[in-house]
C-alpha cells in the first residue's frame, strides 16, 4: 500500500476572529497521511502543538519544522526544499508527499507551492467553502487537491525540446513518452516532439527511411518546432538518401561528414573521426565509379592501369572471386588513373599521417583516443579535398545538417 506524507504550513491566524488550529485539524484528519509535517514559525509553533496534542500524535508519526523567515519568499522555498529532502530520507518518493498551504503568511503559501511544484510532489492541497467576512464557515469546508502534472507536463515540455537541441534525442523520448497531458495543444506538441526526436534518431543512425516517415508531414503551425522542422530541400535530399544502396553516393558522403560534425558537437571524438576517415574512403569510392564506373567492392581489373593490374590480382578473393581494395587503395588506383584526386591524397603526407592515427585510434586498432584537435585537424585537412571534387559541398552540407545547427541558411541546394 503506498505511504503518504503531509506537509502543513501553520499560521498564526490574521485576525483574533480567525482560528486555523480547527480548519487544520480537519484537513488533517480528511488527508491522514502515514506522517506529518506542520512548518511553522516561532510565532505559529504553539498552534502546531495544539494540533498535536487534539490529534493525539505519536512522536514517529509526526515532526514541527521551523521556517528561518515566513516573510522571505527564498527562504520559505528553501525551507520546504529541506522537508522534501527529509521526508525522502525517510523513504517517501516525492509523488507520496502532498502539502497544504491553506495556512500562513502569502511568503510561505507562495513558497511551498512552488516548492511542491519543483520537487514533484503528489499533489498540492488547500481548504476552501462558503465565506462570511472572508472566513470560511465552519462546516463549509472543501477539501480540494491540485495534481501538479500539467505545471510537470509543460516543463517537461520544454525539457524535451532542450534535449532534442542537444542531440539526447533517445532522452527527450522517453520523456514524452511518459508525460500525462489534457491539454489539447499540449498534447498535439507532446506528438509533434516525439515525431522529432524520433525522427532525427533514426537519421543520426543513417535510417533514412525511418527518419523521413517521422519528419515528413509535420505541423508547421507549432512556433514551438518550426525550428526543428527540416527544410523542403533538406526533406527533398532525405528523399534521396532513403533510396539506400541507390542513394547518390555525393549526398551520403555529405551525410556522414555531418554526422561526424554532430559527434564533434557531443564531444565524442573517436566517433567523429571515424566519421570522417568514412568520408575520406567515401569520396574515393565516389570518384572512382562517377568517372570510371569501378566498383571498390569489385574492381574490374580491364578499367585499372596496367601497371596495377598484377599487384590487384593478388588482391582477388578466392571465396568469392571479388577484387576489394580499402582506403589507402582506393587514392593508389586514381593516382594511377590519372586523376587529381589520387594525386592530391599521396601528396599529402600530414592528411595520411592524421588517418594513420585514426587506425591506432581505441575504435579502430589501437588504444589511442581521439582528441578535439586531431578532430578538427583532420577535417581541416580534408575538406580542400573534397570541396575539390564535389561542387558547392561546402553549402549543401549546411543545407543538409539539422537545421539548428546551420551556421547560415543560404545555400539550399542540396
């Protein structure tokens, strides 16, 4: 049976006329938490033994904690931030705690209720009825209790979309995920975000398809994601990129340069820059069947330089009878082919060296692991290379990357 603790603010009473210590007495006995707590103040503690004494409480049922000023708003929200912290130690999760404000200064209502607020307690409870000169009447009495799941649900809310611009997008899903919501804008945002986050998960774990389904047909008329919405010519290059095997080699290429970016943002650097030795291979790999129809995965030897062919037919699987060359190969045979690119790579000793050390790297074969600098080296090194032989890369990298994270929004095309 789940526990229930209490948590009462107790006044002195505004009024000769007002007396709190039986409205209290009631609400207590209505509530009858497991254990109680009556905040109070050097001038209400005698109300709160006088409850004690009428209830007949016994001293583990029960403890009187002394606000240090019931006029100073901080002061009450960090007094009741202190209870939480008690009761807990206890053993009461914050969703078995209720308070009831009914009683005291406007500091100390005000602070508990954002108090209970932060800590997210079980619900927020106050007495009201019929009045007579502003007091309510004996016998009267209401007993209202205020989940605080909706001030939670937007909170939470915003929570999701500050995770979603950190790239935690898993964290924002399970967020939402268990958000309790009534409101029905709130919860066409609550879907709106789930669809996000979901959507650039998949993207970030090169799921195209996946990710298009989720970021295609989203409400543009939420302000609150209008900024996490992709662009018509990133969705149209999404399009693209959800053709798998068929998707144009160019695109993906910039794909993953932008994902290697995004580890970088994390500060993930082994992931970034094996990110980026994938697009150094890659732009081969393009090159090669762009302006020579040759496969990587299985080289025509009758399209490769004779002086080559030999050391290639070493190469052939007996398996499969394939001819599969890596990274390194690939730049020799487009040096051999002639081609600026293959020239450009060889010649670059500090690039080849950088991704020599990605191979001693903890996530390839050593136990070395990747800095921001040799991150940013690397790529700083690579792009003149590829901005050489994919035209306006460059700007259709920003126009691809998530669109919170474009440096600038021209150059859409993509």
């Amino acid at each position: 049976m789940k526990k229930r603790a209490l948590i009462v603010t107790v006044g002195t009473g505004t009024r000769p006329d007002v007396q709190i210590i039986k409205p209290l007495t009631k609400a207590i006995t209505h509530y009858r938490p497991d254990f109680l707590v009556m905040a109070a103040s050097a001038g209400s503690r005698g109300n709160a033994e006088i409850i004690v004494r009428e209830l007949a409480l016994a001293p583990e049922a029960h403890t009187i904690a002394m606000f240090s000023d019931i006029d100073d708003f901080q002061a009450v929200f960090q007094d009741i931030n202190t209870v939480f912290r008690d009761l807990q130690a206890r053993g009461f999760a914050p969703d078995e705690i209720e308070i009831d404000f009914t009683s005291g200064t406007k500091a100390m209502s005000s602070g508990a209720v954002l108090a209970a607020v932060h800590n997210r307690c079980g619900s927020i409870n106050y007495i009201t009825g019929q009045r007579k000169d502003g007091v309510v009447i004996d016998g009267t009495e209401q007993f209202r209790q205020i989940p605080p799941t909706m001030v939670f649900a937007a909170y939470d809310l915003k929570r999701a979309r500050e995770f979603i611009l950190n790239l935690r997008f898993d964290t924002a899903e399970q967020l939402l995920q268990g958000l309790i919501l009534t409101d029905t804008r709130e919860k066409d945002l609550a879907r709106q975000l789930r669809h996000i986050a979901e959507g650039y998960r998949l993207w970030d774990l090169f799921n195209h398809k996946g990710a298009l389904a989720k970021l295609k047909h989203l409400d543009s008329t939420l302000k609150e994601t209008a900024a996490l919405q992709t662009t018509p010519a990133a969705a149209a290059a999404l399009e693209e990129l959800a053709k798998g095997k068929a998707a144009p080699k160019d695109l993906l290429l910039i794909d993953i340069f932008n994902n290697a970016e995004r580890r970088c943002r994390e500060g993930r650097y082994d992931d970034a820059v094996a990110r980026l030795y994938r697009t150094t291979e890659l732009l081969a790999q393009y090159v090669l069947e762009h302006d020579f129809a040759i496969m990587t995965g299985d080289v025509d030897v009758s399209k490769a330089p004779e002086s080559l062919r030999e050391g290639l037919e070493r190469l052939r699987d007996k398996r499969d009878g394939k001819i599969k060359i890596g990274l390194d190969g690939d730049y020799r045979l487009l040096e051999g082919l002639g081609h600026a690119l293959g020239a450009g790579y060889t010649g670059d000793n500090s690039l080849q060296d950088q991704l020599r050390q990605r191979n001693q790297s903890i996530l390839a074969h050593g136990l070395e692991p990747m800095t921001a600098n040799k991150y940013r080296n690397l790529k700083a090194s690579l792009l003149p290379l590829i901005a050489a032989h994919i035209p306006d890369f460059e700007a259709r990298a920003q126009a691809l990357q998530f669109p919170w994270l474009r440096e600038h929004k021209s150059g859409d095309n993509v």
